[in-house]
C-alpha cells in the first residue's frame, strides 16, 4: 500500500465517521441521547478524539492534509451538538408550557375554595351596618402606652380598674414607662379625639388582650369599639344607634333592650345592655323568651376624657360603647366553645366559615 492510497483511506474515513455523527446527532431524541453522542465522539476516548490523537503518529505531510481535515470535522460536530441541544431545550419548554397549560378564566372548584373565618364574617357584618349609618372605620396599635390605653380614659396610675384589666405589660423602658398590649378598643376614641376635628362618628374593631384563659376567656379576643361626639348627641341617640344595630346584626325585626346601670371610668353615666333571648339547649334565640343576655358597655363620655383630649366639655358631649366580637359571634352562629375560633382547625374552618363571594351587605342579607 503506497502513502497515497493510505491518505486516501484515513480522508475517507474521516468523512464517513463525519456523515455517521451527524446522523446520530441528528436522531437523538432527548439531551441524554444527545449527551451520550457527544461523549461517544468528542469525550475522551470518543471517536474523534482517538483519530486527532493518532495525527501524532502521522508524517508531517500526511499531517499538513488531515489535521486541517479534523479541525474542520471537530468545528462541524460541535456546532452540530450545539444547535441540536437548543432544539431539543426549545422542543422541551415548548411541550411542558402545553402540557402544563391553565385556564385562569375557570371558575373555582367550590370543594377547594377557603372560608372566611366567623370572626372576619362578624366584623364585615358589624363594619356594614355601621357604615350604613354613617359611621368610618378608625384604628389603633396592639400596643398601647399607658396614657392612651389608661391614664386619658380616667383610669388613673391608682385606679382599681388598672388591676381588674389583667394586662399584658412590656418590659420597663429607661424612663420607667412600660408600653401594653392594648386591654380594650377604648384608647381609639383617645387617638380619634386627639387627632382630628369633632364632629366624631367612628367605630374601631380590632383585637385586644388580657392575661386571662379558660373556657369562656381567651388572652387574645376581639372587641369593637364606638364614638361619637358632637355638639348635641344625647343618650336616646345612643339607644336609638344600638337598638338599629341589633335588629340589623340579629336579622330580627325588633329586639327588646335593658340598659342596667354600670360604672366605666370613661363614661359618665355608664350603662351595660342586655338583649332579651331564650336559651334552648346549646341554642339561643334572640329577641324572644325570659332570658338577658348582656352584650355591650356604654355611656356618655365622661367630660374628663374631653378634656383631656383638648375638647372643651361644655362645647362638646357624645357616646360611646365597646362590645366583645368573639361572643356575639358565638351567639349568632351557635359555636359553642370560644376556643375554637383560635385553634386554626381547618376542619372546623369548614363547618363555620363563609364563603368569600358572599360579602355581607344590608341589601343582600348579612348572613346567606
Ligand atoms: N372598654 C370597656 C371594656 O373593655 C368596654 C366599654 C364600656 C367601652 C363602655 C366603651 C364604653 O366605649 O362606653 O370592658
């Protein structure tokens, strides 16, 4: 065999093996094929790296024709890997962007939607039927300092009242004052007052805490608080406010009322009112039987609390009352134990929740 013919040979083969790796790059159906092809020709003992090892043994000139050769071939594969693996990455998007393709115009699946839980129900109730009336909502912090929580609502440093509110204090800041977590909704009638012009027509739910648990307590509960002040408003509007409210929340026609007389230090005078119900089993009804149920605190401010939000006592005079939500919302819905409503059960959240669509509205109905 002369040189030539041996050139001839290795140029032939080379090409070959070209035409054959194309081939295979071609027909890989997956990255792993493609993967496997590249290893088998450009890996180490691939293929085409044992034919560029072999020009070490060439005579230079037959060198000078096929490394050239080689290169080319090296250049042509490589290329031909690359633009294989984009399309096998573009063919992959392409199907799992089909396959995993989502209506987002479908409705809901009703089994898989959440429920909103009674206390949020109960406050979207209560936040309705006040608006109607005029009322806005105001808020305060979770934690309170003294003077906002006690000392402006006339529960003075020695007042018993400081005690039988069981708080939650924060550790002693340098000056010696101690923040809280807020013991009642009261202190928003103190932000209200300080930080905007009478006439005054709020309500401000929102949660509260007392160093307080068992079966009818729990250290963390929800209250709402009302306002008003103005030049006028007198205890028969507060009468009139709450008996609206009752009819409207209760979804009764008329609800029978007693105001028994209370002390509050922030109200002056002070009533508590009961709602007249029977109790049949765990079950209540509202509006109807012997029994008193008392759901609220109220009164006309106290002129000390004005005064000491910089209003003028014999200007201004008004109303408030502060009511806990956890417990109407027990007695509306029947959910016998407070407990519960904390427990982030999602089973429970099921029997008692409420579906989001249905927002409560006066129109609509509160409760559907
Ligand atoms: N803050 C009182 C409490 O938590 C409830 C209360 C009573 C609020 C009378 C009022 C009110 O606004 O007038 O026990």
């Amino acid at each position: 065999m002369g040189p030539l013919f041996y050139l001839r040979e290795i140029m032939q083969e080379i090409e070959t093996l070209e035409s054959e790796l194309l081939s295979e790059i071609s027909n890989a159906k997956d990255l792993n094929a493609l993967e496997a092809v590249r290893i088998s020709s450009l890996g180490k003992k691939g293929r085409l790296s044992l034919m560029m090892r072999g020009l070490g043994k060439m005579a230079p000139e037959e060198r000078q024709t096929v490394a050239p050769k080689l290169n080319l071939m090296k250049q042509v594969v490589t290329d031909a890997i690359e633009n294989a693996k984009h399309a096998l990455n573009t063919a992959a998007l392409e199907a799992k962007l089909t396959a995993e393709r989502l209506d987002v115009t479908l409705p809901v699946r009703p089994e898989q939607e959440g429920r909103i839980h009674p206390i949020s129900q109960v406050m979207d109730e209560i936040t309705e039927i006040f608006a109607d009336m005029g009322f806005t909502i105001a808020e305060g912090p979770d934690i309170e300092d003294d003077f906002h929580n006690f000392t402006a609502l006339n529960i003075p440093e020695e007042h018993p009242a400081r005690q039988m509110h069981d708080t939650f204090y924060l550790p002693e800041k340098a000056d010696g004052s101690r923040q809280v977590l807020r013991t009642h909704t009261s202190p928003v009638q103190i932000r209200t007052m300080l930080n905007s012009e009478p006439p005054h027509r709020i309500i401000a739910p929102g949660r509260t805490f007392r160093c307080d648990s068992d079966q009818t307590h729990t250290p963390m509960f929800n209250q709402i608080e009302g306002l008003v002040i103005d030049k006028t408003s007198h205890m028969g509007h507060l009468k009139g406010v709450l008996k609206e409210f009752c009819r409207a929340f209760f979804e009764v026609d008329d609800v029978e009322m007693r105001f028994r007389p209370s002390y509050f230090p922030f109200t002056e005078p002070s009533a508590e009112m009961d709602i007249r119900c029977t109790f049949a089993g765990d079950h209540i009804k509202i509006g109807e039987g012997d029994d008193w149920m008392e759901i609220l605190g109220c009164g006309m401010i106290n002129p000390r609390v004005l005064a000491h939000c910089g209003l003028d006592p014999n200007e201004y005079q008004g109303f408030a009352w502060g009511m806990g939500i956890d417990r109407i919302a027990m007695l509306k819905y029947g959910i016998p134990d407070l407990r519960a409503f904390f427990d982030s059960d999602l089973r429970w959240l099921k029997h008692y929740g409420f579906v989001p669509m249905n927002i409560p509205t006066l129109g609509g109905g509160l409760s559907r």
